[in-house]
C-alpha cells in the first residue's frame, strides 16, 4: 500500500519538556491517516498532527462505532525503536472491528503506516528511564447519517504520545457492586470507545470515596472479579498467580498474556479461574494473598496497596523487590529496552 507523506513545516520536538511527562498530554508531530470506502483501504497518508474536520452527523459520535488500540515503543541503549508485540494488538483491533461491524485493517497498514510514522517521528521516542511512546491506533466511522445501521465509511488513524508513568504510586481501588462494565453476549472483550464512557460514572463515584480505580465484578452477580478497566488484574494467592479468565466480558490484554508467558517459563504455577472477591479478601485477612497488580499497556504491572469492598479497606503486604510482580515488572521492562534476549519473539524493531 502506498502511503504518501507530507512533513510538518516545523517540529513541535522542542515545546515537550521530555524530563516531566505526563501521560497523554503531548502529541508527537505526525499522524497516519488513511481512509475506508467503496469497500477498500485508500489514500493512506502520514501528515501534520492536527485538526481534522467532520460533519455533525457524523456516524461514530451517534451510536458508537469507535474502537481504539494502546501500544509503545521504547528507546534501547543502542538508540533503537523497539515496539513491544504490535502484531499482537493488530489482532485484538481486528477482532474489536469484527464486533463493531467495522472493515479490518490489514498488516501493512497497520504495521506497515505505524513503521513509517515512528521512522519519521524517531526523535519523539524518549530515552529517559520509565518513558515511552504510546502508540495509538484507532477507528470510527465517517458517514453523515443518522439512521442507525454499519457505515460505509471510516477512517483509520494512528498518533503517538510521549508518555511517562500512568500511575505513579501503588493504587487504592475499591470493588464495585453496583455498575457493570460487560455482560455475556456484550462488547467486552472490544476495545470499543463505548466501554470506557461507561467506566467513567462508577469510576468517579469511587474517586470521590478516595480511590484510584475500580474493581469491576461480573455482571450476573456481582461475586467474581473481572478486570480494571484500565488494566487487567492479577493476583498471587498461595504462591500461584491468579487471573481472570478471558472471554465476552474481559480484555484479552498483551500485558496480561506476557506476564502469564513469563510465569510459566519461570515455573509459576498459572490459574485463569473464576476468583470471588469473597476469597480475595479472606484471602488478603489470612494471608493467602501476598499480591495484587494491574497488567496494561498503559499501566505496565501497577501494583494494588488497598482493596475496598463494603466499606472496609483490605491492605495488601508493602511491596518488596522479590516480590513477583516487582520482577516480571523488570523482565518486561528489560524485553522492552532490549537489555536482555528477546528469547519469545516479542519485539518489532523499526
Ligand atoms: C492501554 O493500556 O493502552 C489502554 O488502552 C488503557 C487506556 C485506558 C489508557
């Protein structure tokens, strides 16, 4: 696929205090944007970072045919880009398409427009330790028309972000009874734009009680624990690392798959398994539950200090550098920046 390329006239490089990242606030200088209709891809083109113009009717804003995706690239020592699994998050965005009745992206749009662009906006990888570049593809549908049915059109677009850390400090998140983020049957597994809306009430609600997140549990009955919305969540009870299951209602996260990977390499016992949260907070009382941490791309592995469930707060030990989480944190880390060998194929170099 031939994408053409048109350069900014001047680099915003030297606006971005690269020593104080925050997450998602600075946008590197050029984006890919390519666009569906008449039943293919066409006119795939990297240009300036900036405003694009749509029409009020607009399909997507209406009823919700956005889906997105979250990966990085990191700056090795040697000064390479590696990104870390994208062919991994190209699935995934193909799958969420699928579900949306969205048309899929092919590889080399995909990999191919996110290849050229990080080569071009090569010096908005940060080199400095903890930060990356968020890489985000996403999708929406462009017809100007209010009934509700597919579209025909959309565009595909891909930006990147200087990022630092997403949580700075090990989170306080509180077990939610009430809402639901997805059901059986639903859009879930989907990184669709409409599952994150949602979060964002109960999310609040639990901010103003003074914690960080959400532990979202399933829908039918309010007893298992799903996922963080921002992140999948991940435990070590009796030395064995437990997790949700995958399915309809949980992200099937890369993070989340790595760490599973590199606990079986390291012959930690695996459970994907139902986990109630009645068990998970006994559990936290007696002392069967040693750990708990979030797994994404976003979040890297954020460690959980305070779980809250009916009101009372259930403190997890203080972390310690033998804990397992502290050390898949630091072989991701290491995959990631290439100081160590890439022994599962899990790195793309540009
Ligand atoms: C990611 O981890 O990349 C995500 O998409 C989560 C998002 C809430 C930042």
């Amino acid at each position: 696929m031939q994408i053409t390329i048109q350069k900014t006239p001047k680099s915003r490089l030297s606006e971005v205090d690269f020593d104080n990242l925050a997450f998602g606030r600075s946008f590197a200088d050029h984006m890919l944007v390519a666009e569906y209709a008449d039943g293919e891809w066409k006119s795939a083109k990297i240009q300036p970072y900036g405003p694009l113009s749509y029409q009020p009717a607009m399909m997507s804003i209406h009823y919700g045919q956005a889906i997105f995706e979250g990966m990085k690239a990191y700056r090795s020592k040697k000064g390479e880009v590696l990104v870390f699994r994208p062919e991994e998050n190209m699935k995934r965005f193909n799958k969420s398409a699928v579900r949306m009745c969205m048309p899929e992206v092919p590889e080399e749009l995909f990999l191919g427009g996110l290849k050229q662009l990080i080569e071009l906006d090569n010096a908005w990888v940060p080199e400095k330790e903890g930060c990356s570049l968020y890489i985000r593809p996403f999708m929406f549908a462009t017809d100007e028309y209010v009934g509700v049915s597919p579209s025909t059109t959309y565009k595909f677009i891909i930006f990147n972000c200087p990022v630092g850390s997403y949580y700075s400090k090990p989170l306080r998140v509180r077990v939610e009874t009430e809402y639901i983020r997805a059901a059986k049957g639903g859009v879930g597994f989907a990184k669709n734009a409409g599952n994150y809306g949602g979060s964002l009430y109960p999310t609040v609600q639990a901010n103003k009680a003074g914690y960080d997140q959400i532990i979202w549990t399933d829908a039918a009955t309010h007893q298992y624990v799903e996922e963080a919305g921002t992140m999948n969540l991940m435990f070590i009870i009796n030395g064995a690392l437990v997790t949700a299951p995958t399915g309809d209602t949980i992200l099937d996260g890369v993070t989340r798959k790595s760490v599973i990977r590199i606990a079986q390499d390291w012959g930690v016992e695996v459970q994907e398994r139902l986990l109630s949260v009645k068990e998970l907070v006994e559990g936290i009382s007696s002392g069967a539950v040693t750990e708990a941490f979030g797994a994404g791309t976003a979040a890297v592995i954020a460690p959980i200090q305070t779980i809250g469930f009916e009101g009372k707060d259930y403190e997890l030990p203080a972390r310690k550098d033998s804990d397992f989480s502290a050390k898949v944190f630091n072989e991701i880390s290491q995959i990631r920046l290439g100081e160590i060998a890439d022994t599962r194929g899990w790195i793309y170099k540009i």
